[in-house]
C-alpha cells in the first residue's frame, strides 16, 4: 500500500479483493437458488430445504472464532486465496455429480458444510485484511464498496438465478459458481497483503491462547463491548422480523403474486448498495454515536410506518397497490439507512482494533451475531402464528427505539469518537494469559 494514495480506485491490491469478491458473490447468489431449487426437486421435502439451509449457517456460528484465530496466525493471503480455491472445487465437485447423476442428499448436505467453513475462515480474514491494504482515511470508501458488493451480488445473483437455471440447469449454474470461485482465487493472487505485525503479543502462544486472548480482548474493552451488545441485540429483535416477516406480510397479508413477491424480496438489498454508493461519497463520518443514535431511531421509525401501513383499516381504505408501493418505499429506505449504521461500525472495528487480533475478533463478532439470527427466526415465526403482522412490527420498532434511548445512556457508547481518533484501544487491561 503506497503512502501516495489518493483515491481508493487506484488502489490495485483493493480492486483485485474487491473483483474477486464480487464474482464470487454473485456467484454465491446464483448457486443460493440452485441449491434451494435443487433439493425440492431431489428430495420434494421442505425439511430436506430446511436442513440444508441450517447446514449453511450453523458451521459459521461453530468455526468463525477459531476462523479469525487462524486469520491472525497465519498468511491472510494464503488463506483467502485457499479458503476460494476449495469452494471452487467442491462446487465443481457437486456440479459433476449433478450432471453425471449420482448426487445425493449425502452429497449436497456434505459440500454445503464445506462451503460454510470455508466462509467462516474466509470472512474473518477479508474483514482484517482491509485495513492493511487501504490508507485510514480512505476506509470508509472501502468498506462502503465491500457492503455495495455484498447487495449488489444478492440483487444481481438472485436475479440471474432462476434465469440460469432454465437455460444451462442446475450442473451448469453449480458449474458457473465453481469457475467464480476459482477465478476470484486466481485474482487474489496477486494481492499484496503486508505481514500482520506483532505489538501485543511478541512470544510465541499456542492456538488456543490465541483463542483466549481474543475472548478476552473483546469482553474487557467497554467501549467495544457495549458496541457489539448494542448491535447484537438490534441484530436479534429486526433480522427475524425482517426474514420471516417481510415474506409473510407479502404473502399472507397483501396477497401479491410471485412476481411482485420476488421484487418485494429484493427491494431492501438494492436499497442497501444505494446506501453503499451514497457512503462512498459522502465525507468520512467523525461523529459515530450521533450517527449510530439517529439512524437506529429512523430504523424504529421505519417499522412503526410499516406497521401502520398493513393496519386492517389503512389496508381497506388505500387498497393493494397504494399500500404495497409505500411497503416498497419503506423497504428501500430500511436498506439505505441499514448501509449507514454498518459501514460505519465496520470502519470504526477495523480502526480501533489491533491488527493483529482484528482476525479473531470479527471471527467472534460474526459467530456471535449469526448464532442470534436463526433462533430470532424461530421465535419470530412462531409468534406470527399467535400475533397480528402489524402488531409484530410495531413491537418490534418500539423496542428499537428503546435500543437507541439506552444508547444515549451508555457512557462507553458517548466515548467512540474519542476512541477511534485514538486509532487503538488504550484501555488498561492485563492481557496476560
């Protein structure tokens, strides 16, 4: 990384992360709905879907944390670069079996877990290496990029999906998937990623003191912490409402068609990569807690208009189409202000913490925060069975707003500006194992 750099677009090692992880997520998006297509026309059983999808999802809660250990310990380059390098097998792998038809459930089941762990050991170190190829100042631009291509690829490969499925089949969609990754490896290649440098820690340590070490990193620094259980609680009570809730209200309340049922479903990721492109202009964000404070009490906002909107009497009175455009409206802004609350604690993540912990700290964030989400989906389900849609969005938005009513309270929240000009932690804490 050149200390003359000026524009985040002239930075090769960036562009060359930032190219591979797209085509390998719009690749991801693509082989999603093969995948979920395929198994209902292998098996016919939803439990079969459902048991893939906890495939999916379940080893990233398990693995993450050891992931970022290893991220912190060994080359990110070589682990990037590899962690591709065996999902492009696999799904070529599957895409063999699919065409010479000898899968099985076995099969599916096997190289989904694969993919998982793979991710678990891949996002960690992505997440770390960012701030060791870009310039400070330019971080906001980076991570601003990195969220456009996360829901640019879903909106693009969910789109593509149905489409490539009817023209190459499934083998071929696999197929196309398992090239991605095998591209977005080759690409990473040539990234030049400089050796994590060790301040914190100079003795050699085993793995799991690693481990431990990352443990209690993150559970000594209050300002961290009461970051992360600010965002982790947030993350428990909204992404059951928004994954098992969007889906009903669409379908069981307003009774739209599939293909107004599709559009619905992409409107919060597009609103998300608008986000991302706005944030990529936009001057850097110096005041995170006024930021964090204002956007979460739109987020509540916004809730509350959803649940207003799908009311028994405002639906009657403005009928489908008024109410299921304002819905889209408010789903578009939902992502929008979903990219300014997470760009920015991303950045401020990657500012403050050590380079070399950054690993085995994301990992623990991201386990953390995936293990909530499907045990929000599961008490978010079963509630909709019990409880009116527009009473659940309502609740739900009343309780966000009381997120960002204690957020104002919380003293180590009001010290994040200092912290991140700080650029490290300072607090005073012994680290010894």
């Amino acid at each position: 990384m050149s200390s003359k750099e000026k524009s985040i677009f002239r930075n090769t090692n960036f562009l060359l992360l930032f190219t591979g992880g797209l085509v390998s997520r719009i690749g991801n998006a693509v082989h999603y709905v093969g995948l979920t297509w395929f198994v209902l026309e292998l098996t016919g059983s939803g439990a079969a879907t459902g048991i893939i999808l906890f495939l999916s999802t379940i080893p990233g809660v398990i693995v993450s944390p050891f992931g970022g250990v290893v991220a912190d310990r060994v080359s990110r380059k070589l682990l990037i670069v590899g962690m591709d390098l065996i999902r492009g097998i696999a799904v070529i792998f599957l895409s063999w079996a699919i065409y010479t038809d000898v899968v099985t459930f076995i099969h599916l089941a096997v190289i989904t877990v694969i993919l998982a762990v793979c991710g678990s050991f891949f996002n960690p170190a992505v997440s770390a290496t960012i701030p060791n190829i870009v310039l400070d100042r330019n971080l906001q631009k980076a991570n601003s990029i990195e969220h456009f291509s996360q829901n640019f690829s879903q909106v693009i490969g969910f789109a593509l999906g149905g489409i490539l499925i009817a023209i190459f089949g499934v083998a071929g969609v696999f197929l196309l998937n398992g090239i991605s990754f095998i591209i977005s490896a080759i690409s990473e290649l040539f990234i030049n990623i400089p050796p994590v440098e060790k301040t914190l820690i100079k003795h050699k340590t085993s793995f799991f003191s690693d481990f431990k070490f990352g443990v209690k990193y993150l559970f000594k620094h209050k300002t961290i912490l009461s970051l992360f259980n600010t965002a982790l609680f947030l993350n428990f009570i909204t992404s059951g409402i928004m994954a098992v809730g969007i889906p009903y209200v669409f379908k069981e309340v307003i009774a739209v068609g599939s293909k107004l049922f599709g559009f619905a479903q992409a409107v919060t990721p597009a609103g998300a990569f608008i986000g991302a492109i706005v944030m990529n202009f936009l001057p850097e964000i110096k005041k995170y807690y006024k930021v964090f404070i204002i956007n979460i009490t739109i987020l509540a906002l916004l809730l509350l208009g959803f649940s207003f909107t799908i009311m028994p009497s405002v639906f009657k009175a403005y009928g489908v189409n008024n109410v299921y455009l304002t819905l889209l409206v408010i789903l578009a802004t939902l992502g929008i202000i979903n990219a300014i609350i997470n760009i920015p604690i991303m950045v401020l993540l990657q500012r403050i913490i050590p380079d070399e912990i950054r690993g085995r700290i994301f990992g623990l964030i991201m386990s953390l925060s995936q293990g909530l989400v499907p045990i929000s989906m599961a008490i978010t389900g079963y509630l909709f069975d019990l409880i009116a849609a527009y009473l659940l969005f309502a609740y739900t938005g009343g309780f966000t707003l009381v997120v960002a009513f204690v957020m104002t309270r919380v003293k180590a929240l009001r010290n994040l500006n200092k912290k991140a000009e700080d650029n490290i932690m300072t607090d005073d804490v012994d680290y010894s194992m």
